[in-house]
C-alpha cells in the first residue's frame, strides 16, 4: 500500500466530562498536530497517491471550522465528548467528505483507506483509520 502523509495543527478549547478525565474536566487548552494518512494500493498515472499540495490545503480547510475555538461550543460535538479520539473520527469523516466532492483531485479516486492520527502531546496521540 502506498501512502502520503500530510500535517497540519490546530489550537483548540474544550471540557471533557467523566469523572476518568480528571482535570481534562475543566476548560482547558490543547494544540493537536494532526497528520493525515491517504494510502492507496497502486499509484495513479502520474506515479503518486494523490495531488500532496491539495492534500495540504484541504486539511488547513477542513480544521479551519475547529481552529481557536472552543469544541464545548462547537455544533458538531454538542452533547459529545471532544476526546481526542472523536475529534480524530470528526477530521476522518469531514476528509471523507472532502474526497467525495473532489477537493483532492481525480488522483483521490483511487485511495482506499485512510488513518487521521492527532498528537495531544509530545508523549500522547490517539488515532482513527478506516477504508473510504
């Protein structure tokens, strides 16, 4: 399977709660640097997986709506816990859609999987993949 990677960050807000989240409880602050992973198991025409300059560019779009806000008050996460996993599934079906309506190219076509992986912390990361 062939694979590009692209990255991209987002200073976020939110409140998770759950006694188990301890002080993650309270507001708080969190900068997630969140890598996309788009594989495909032949290259396309032009020897690669997919356009990586569109693959940036609409990574930086699809996290715009959740960059320097607060996800407690965010409509796709109302009622929701913003754990660093569900946010990894949102980035996952909001790319998804991203693929479907051809932002990334004719080369998107062919892609078929797909892993988001946000990194909370130099120590700590969580992780979504999936076919598309």
């Amino acid at each position: 399977m062939y694979a590009v990677e692209v990255r991209d960050h987002v200073m976020i807000a939110h409140s998770i709660k759950g006694e188990v989240f301890g002080p993650a409880q309270k507001l708080h602050g969190a900068t997630y640097v969140i890598d996309v992973c788009l594989m495909r198991k032949e290259l396309d025409e032009n020897d690669i997986v997919v356009d990586i300059g569109l693959a940036i560019d609409t990574v930086k779009a699809t996290l715009a709506s959740i960059n320097y806000s607060n996800l407690d008050e965010h409509p796709d996460f109302k009622g929701r816990r913003s754990t660093t996993e569900t946010v990894a599934k949102w980035v996952f079906d909001k790319m998804k859609a991203a693929i479907a309506a051809g932002k990334l190219g004719p080369s998107a076509s062919g892609l078929a999987r797909m892993k988001i992986t946000l990194h909370e912390s130099h120590n700590a990361l969580a992780s979504y993949e999936s076919d598309i």
